[in-house]
C-alpha cells in the first residue's frame, strides 16, 4: 500500500496556473452526471466490502435503488430536458441488457455514456490486473455495441479501486475519469501510459451525499447548488471552472425532490456565460489546451518523512 | 457514484456495509466476473420490469387524480428486544432496561394514533393501519377504535423483534405469518388482505409465505409510485407503494428535519403527483406515518396542514389499501 496515490503533482489555485479558456467565453463548464445503476439482489461477495446494509436479500435498500430505473429516472430526464441538457451517464454497463429502453432514451437525447462498471454490486476492490482489465474491455464492448460511442470516461463501480486502477483506463484508451476530488477545474493524471485528464465530479453536489449522508432537505439542496453555482461562475471570469451535479434517479427523482431541482437548473441554465457541456467534451477541450500548461507548471511533490 | 462509508442511523435506508479486509492480490474467483443474470429485465423472477411513464393510464373511481393512502403503523418494541438480525428502526439504544425508548413508542399506542385519529376523521379519511399482532394481543381497544372508525387492519408481523430474513427456519417463518395474520384477523374480524414485513425485512421466500396465509398485495418493495403485479408460489399478488424514504422516521428522525420540512415534503410529493396524473393517469399518495413520532402535541398539525392542502384539491380520493388494490385491478394497467 503507498501512502499517496501519485496520481498528481501539487498545483495550487492561487492564480498563477495557465488559463482556462471554454469555448464562447463561457465561465462555468456545467455538466450533469446521472448515475443509471443496477444493483444485484443476491450478488457474489467480494472480501473487501458487502454489497448490502442487510443480509441478503436487503430488498428495502435493493427495492429503494429500483426506483430509480422505473420512476425516477423518466422524471430527472424531463427536467433535464426542459432546460436542454445533455446527461453525461455515468453507467453500470449491465444496464444495456437489463433495461434498454432507458440506454434508448438517452442515446436519443445524444447523451454521452461512460463506464461506472459493470454492476454497482461487483467492486473492483481484489482483482488482478488480468481480471480489471476484463472489467474495462467489457464497459467499452457494451458501451460500443449499444450505443455506438466510443468510452472516454471513467468512474469507478461504488468508488472501488485497485493500485492499478486509473493506469488501467489511461492504457486501455480513455481519456478522463471522474474519481478524483482534488480540484475544482480539470488536471492531468499521472499515469503509465496515455494522456487522462481529472474532470471534477462533485461528491459535495452528488445527491447520494446530500440527501444519503448529509440528510438535507430538498429545497435545501436547491439552495446549495445554486450558492455553488454562484461562486464557481464569478470566479470563472478569471479562469473557466466545472460545475458537476452527480445525481441518482433514485433520490433525485422522488417526486418530493424534483420541484427542487428543477429550480436549481432553471436558475443555472438562465446565466449567458454557461457551457452546457458534456464530460467527454470538457476533457477533450482540457486535453487539447490546457494539459501540457497544467502538467508544466505543477510542482512534484516530496516525499514525506516516515 | 454509490453510498460512501458513513452509516446513516436507523433508517435501514443505510449506505453499504464497509468491510476493511486487505487485498490479499491473489485475485477474485473467476465466478466474481461471471453474470448468470445478466439479461433483459430483472436478475429475479418477481416482477417484470416496466417504467411508470409507459404504462396505460390508470383511472380512479370518479377520475380522482390521486388516491390518498394513509397508513399509520401501531408497533410493539419488546424491551428486551434481539435486534435479530438488525435493529429495525425504532428498536432500543440503551442498555437493557431501556424505558425510555420502549415508553416513547408506546406513547404512540396510548396517544399518539388518537391525534391522527381525529385529523383524519376531521378530513373524511380512513387509514390503513400496519399493525403488528403483538398490539392486537395487549390492545384490544385500540384495534377495536380503528375498526369502528372503517380503517383497515393490515398485518405488520407479529412484533418489532421478528424480522423476516434469510436465515430464519422455513417453519419458523411460516409460523409468523400465520400467527400473525390469525391473530389480527380474529381480533379485527377483518380478512385482512395485506401484509408489510416488520422493518421492511424479506427473507427469499416472505411474499410465498404472505400469498400463501391469503394476502393478496405487500408493501415491502420501495420501487414504484404505483401498484405493480408481484409473482408468488401461490400467484400474482398486488405490490403497493409503501413508503420509506419521504415516511416520517425518515425526515424527522433519520434526517432531523423540521415538522415544517415533513409538511413540505407531503405537499411537494403531492404537487407533483398532481400534476403527473394530469396527463400520465391516476397515481398513488402514500403518506407512511408512526404515531410516537407524528402523534407528538407540536408534530400533529404538520399533518394537519398538509392534509389540508391534499383535501383541499379537486379529485383527490382517500382511500384504503384494499380499495386502492381492488380499483387498480379492474385496470388495463393491471394486466
């Protein structure tokens, strides 16, 4: 075990970085990240976590995730849809054969897919490298065959990890993955090969942690993502930031939960200077412009004394 | 994204069981990449998997657009409860003896209920209260009070401390539900059609065992607005959405919200259930409520008003459980 991942040198945002510029001037680049997952009823165990807050079957917690996919989901989409926003789905890659009508609709939508597994209950936590490999190869079969869209992005099946995990998916061909919460803009990963950018995601805007951890209310989370908002854009005048909402239909798409987010997209999408973009997109303008600059003037990092 | 790892309270809506084991790096059984139910629709043969949205337009008696399920739950927490094989929520803290848990739930069954008692009565509504067969067997008169107000006794298990869970004896669970349902039947004297597992605990064969005792809809699954068709060894029964995340255990005492933000959430959940049925067909309000938490003297008119505001609206139906089910099998939805 290594006591730093290594995954990026120290690049403070104290206004010296290289700037970034979005497309049209933008400051903010805003993109919506909905987690379409499939949790297992009765999945195999893996050592280094359960699957389930109950013994199996846990149907409440399996029943209260199901919700998402038969209910929810139809419900976020419409709200997304009526400020035209294009999801960036953050995908159990099983989802294609379970349940293809939703795979459909956002395909319809011209959403982007990228991998967040194959299942939500089988972690990455124990494999070999072989058997991570076989994980990832299967996201980008499934995700081309499917949808036709190549996958660039990655965030980890219920953030589960192995030493090798972000080499892994720079070799293999993507470009950005969503695991990292270290900085409010894009920055390089350090990996063994390939170029991969970090595209901040947000667990402090992830509905999972607002509403599962945090406990607050609906109106309240409306409220938080429109003061996150308001900070990223006024300092994107200076240089482009990301603003990321994670969501999960299951919470978000209560019908107690929807009025309150819709709210917050409306007030979002009313400002001139977003970039209503994709995760996809804002890695490939990160890469093409800003990751040299920003991998350059990082610092490398000490090692700390033991 | 997934559930990280701090253990919210009793809920049992709780993020996944962490276990810190270390990686031994010989890898994970072959098996542990294998997906034997990896297939169109679900990875269990109980129901079939449909989106709300899609399906054919329910209509309620006289078009109501939503159809109020309101369903007080009467538990009984034994004071030496096992906690077998989780604490449900609401179970003892302390250490035995811990009365002032087991009195603050029973402050539900003494006083509580009758708070709600009234603010439904008040606004023409009749209940179905999830009642554990243990509250039937030392509470005649309040099972008594809730049939003569036309409410429907719908079966909660025998107790708090009897969780239904794989593990339990096949016998031993059957013996369960039938005591349980025999019990409430015999004391209501009601047929007593639907079931919810105490804590919302299944074991993998629960629903057989319920169906086979001759309930015919269950309330555990938390996956839909609407009733569903939910496959037995004893046949299709009807599966109603039972709450759990917007209950008031849940905001109030999960989450310590206010009883101003537990009113909000039954008027936000109703708005927009409104609006839905406006133009996707009828739907479901299911307001899931514990007396020893909503009966408090500063909780009740938090009810109130947002009863109030459900009332208050044109083409809304109060209705019980059994009611709900008969409508909505006389549906093209249904089949």
């Amino acid at each position: 075990m290594a006591r730093d991942p290594n995954l990026y040198d120290y690049l403070p945002n104290d206004g010296s970085r290289p700037k970034i510029t979005w497309p049209n001037g933008a400051r903010v680049a805003f993109w919506v990240a909905p987690n379409i997952e499939f949790y297992e009823l009765d999945p195999p165990k893996n050592p280094s976590r359960g699957a389930w807050a109950r013994p199996q079957p846990d149907v409440l917690n399996y029943s209260y995730r199901d919700y998402g996919n038969r209910a929810g989901f139809q419900r976020m989409m419409e709200a997304m849809d009526r400020c035209g926003i294009r999801g960036s789905v953050s995908l159990n890659v099983a989802m294609c054969e379970h349940h293809p009508e939703i795979i459909k609709a956002c395909a319809d939508r011209g959403w982007e897919f990228y991998s967040h597994g194959t299942y939500n209950t089988r972690y990455l936590f124990n494999l070999t490298e072989t058997q991570e490999r076989e994980v990832i190869q299967d996201s980008i079969d499934t995700i081309k065959k499917h949808t036709g869209q190549k996958l660039d992005g990655w965030l980890a099946p219920a953030l589960t990890y192995t030493d090798n995990t972000l080499d892994l998916v720079a070799d293999m061909g993507l470009t950005y993955v969503c695991d990292l919460f270290h900085d409010d803009q894009p920055g390089p990963v350090k990996v063994k090969k390939g170029r991969l950018a970090s595209i901040p995601y947000s667990l402090e805007m992830n509905d999972v942690i607002v509403y599962n951890i945090n406990l607050v209310s609906p109106r309240r989370y409306a409220e938080i993502l429109k003061r996150q908002f308001d900070r990223l854009y006024a300092e994107g005048a200076e240089s482009g930031t990301v603003m990321c909402i994670p969501l999960h239909p299951y919470l978000v798409g209560w019908p107690y939960r929807i009025k309150a987010f819709e709210e917050a997209l409306e007030y979002i999408c009313g400002h001139d200077k977003v970039w209503l973009a994709t995760g996809r997109e804002i890695a490939k303008h990160f890469l093409d412009n800003n990751y040299d600059g920003f991998a350059k003037a990082a610092h490398q990092v000490a090692e700390a004394p033991v | 994204m997934s559930d990280t790892t701090k253990t919210v309270g009793g809920s049992g809506l709780q993020p996944n069981a962490q276990v810190n084991t270390p990686a031994g790096g010989a890898g994970m059984p072959a098996s542990y990449l294998q997906y034997d139910k990896r297939r169109y629709g679900m990875d269990h043969e109980r129901y079939a998997w449909s989106q709300l949205h899609t399906r054919p337009r329910v209509v309620w008696p006289n078009e109501a657009r939503v159809a109020l399920w309101v369903i007080p739950a009467l538990e009984w927490f034994p004071l030496d409860m096992k906690g077998k094989p989780f604490k449900p929520p609401g179970a003892m803290v302390t250490s035995y003896p811990d009365l002032r848990h087991y009195t603050l739930r029973d402050y539900g069954n003494r006083v509580g209920i009758f708070r709600i008692m009234q603010a439904l009565e008040a606004r023409g509504i009749k209940a179905s209260v999830a009642t554990n067969a243990a509250v039937a067997v030392r509470y005649p008169a309040l099972i008594k009070a809730c049939v003569d107000k036309g409410w429907e006794i719908l079966a909660n298990g025998l107790d708090m401390d009897h969780l239904h869970y794989e593990g339990l004896a096949l016998e031993e669970e059957r013996r369960l539900v039938t005591t349980s349902l025999d019990i409430l039947r015999r004391v209501s004297g009601q047929t007593v059609r639907g079931w919810l597992s105490p804590a919302k605990s299944e074991s993998f064969v629960t629903p057989d065992l319920v169906a086979a005792a001759g309930c015919d809809y269950l309330c555990d699954w938390v996956n839909d607005d609407m009733p569903y068709a939910f496959t037995t060894k004893s046949g299709t029964v009807t599966a109603m959405p039972h709450p759990c995340d917007i209950d008031d255990y849940q905001i109030l005492i999960n989450n310590h919200h206010t009883e101003d933000d537990f009113r909000d959430a039954l008027i936000d959940q109703f708005d927009v259930l409104y609006r839905e049925a406006a133009h996707g067909g009828g739907r479901v309000m299911a307001v899931s409520l514990h007396p020893w938490i909503t009966g408090q003297p500063y909780r009740i008119a938090a009810l109130e008003q947002a009863l109030d505001h459900i009332m208050g609206r044109k083409g809304v139906w109060a209705a019980t459980g059994a009611q709900i089910v008969d409508a909505w099998r006389a549906q093209p939805a249904a089949a």
